[in-house]
C-alpha cells in the first residue's frame, strides 16, 4: 500500500526523463527506476502544482529519496535521488 495523497500507477510504457542532477549523491538509473515504479510513499510536495515526492527502496534495499515534475500524461522527470534524509523517513513510519 503507498501512503501519501497521490499514487501514480508506473507502468513499463511510461517514459521517464532523468535531469543530470538526479544522479549527482551517486544513485544509478536502474536503482532510481526500481525505487519510483515500487513506491512505498508519494505526494504532491506542499506548496508546489507540478513536484512530487517519493519514497521507495531500490535493488540494494537502501530507502530512496526522489523528486519528479510531469511533463505529461506519460512522461516524468526525476531530477533529485539521494538516500532518504531524517526530514521524510516519518513518513513511511520510521
């Protein structure tokens, strides 16, 4: 079950765009699209119309932290991956 007020259903087809600074804290694409296509949590960032947060693990069970805007109904764009900092773990329960 995906906590949080928005659960988009990732899908094979779905298209999704990395921005270079995704991968600046070192987390690869494959760990990137494993985490965002198995969310444990993901939001509408409070303040925001179009940046979305989420929370899911990768292959190496390390709890990513990601952040995308839509560019449209089947593309997204990740621009920030990181391990998941103390500010969001409550929000899987941690």
């Amino acid at each position: 079950m995906v906590k949080g007020g928005v659960w988009y259903s990732w899908g094979m087809d779905d298209d999704i765009e990395f921005n270079e600074a995704a991968f600046r804290h070192d987390i690869s694409e494959e760990d990137i699209r494993w985490a965002v296509t198995h969310p444990l949590y993901e939001d509408l960032l409070e303040g925001f119309t179009n940046k979305y947060l989420v929370l899911g693990y990768d292959n190496k069970q390390r709890l990513l932290e990601l952040m995308y805007n839509r560019i449209d109904d089947d593309t997204v764009n990740i621009f920030h991956a990181m391990k998941c900092t103390k500010k969001y773990l409550p929000l899987v329960g941690f």
